[in-house]
C-alpha cells in the first residue's frame, strides 16, 4: 500500500529559487486585483447604493442583496454595471487560446411576430426541390 505524506506549502516554495518566488508572488499578485466583487467595483468608481438603485429604479436593499449574490441574470448584471458607468462584455476563451466576445449579452431581443422572417414549410420545401 502507497503512503502518501502531505508536503507544506512552505517546504514547496522554498524549494523554488528566488527568481522563481518572485514571478509566481507577481501573478497571483495580477490574479488576485483581476478578481473583484460588485461592491468593490461600485466603491471604486465613487457611487453609492442610493445612487445605482435610483439609477436602477429600485431601493437601495435592493442593491446590497444584489451585490451580495452569487448568481443573477446577465441582464441584470448588465444594469447594475451600466448604471455605475461601465459597459459589461462577455469573453470566452477556449483552450487553444481563442477568444471571442458574445455580442448582445444581457440584452432583451425584441421578439417576432408569428411567421415574422420565417418562411412557410410548404415555401421551404419547394425551394429544395427547384
């Protein structure tokens, strides 16, 4: 049977050299000021609670709650961020390094009308076989 023993973190680190110590205290240095909460980005930008929930049509407990969850719609991610002065995008990036923005997120697409921009099946299966 395999034992395994648990090697601390500080044993780890400082096994590594200096120069090494230094770009890995930098990156998460990096990663860690790229990571902030609603709160920390409505605070950064000088507006209260008041002012986004006026902004926003709503009441100021509104906003806390907001800022407190974890999960919410893109939609209303959207507000909040506009109504702090931002623009919210949406990147994806995928494993060989491509990334892509989605356009339109968060926003309400106006709906069709029934048949609006969509041809009739009989239409459809007509132009297949001309």
């Amino acid at each position: 049977m395999n034992e395994y023993r648990a090697i601390p973190s500080d044993e780890v680190i400082g096994s590594l050299s200096s120069e090494r110590r230094a770009r890995i205290k930098s990156r998460a240095a990096e990663l860690i000021a790229e990571e902030v909460a609603l709160r920390d980005l409505r605070r950064a930008k000088h507006v209260t609670q008041e002012q986004v929930a006026e902004r926003l049509g709503g009441r100021q407990v509104y906003v806390s709650r907001l800022e407190k969850r974890a999960d919410m719609k893109l939609s209303t991610l959207r507000n909040y961020v506009r109504a702090i002065g931002g623009d919210l995008q949406l990147m994806v990036t995928f494993p060989e390094g491509k990334t892509v923005r989605i356009k339109n997120i968060g926003e309400i697409m106006p709906r069709r009308r029934a048949g609006e921009g969509k041809e009739a099946p009989a239409q459809s299966r007509l132009r297949r076989s001309a």
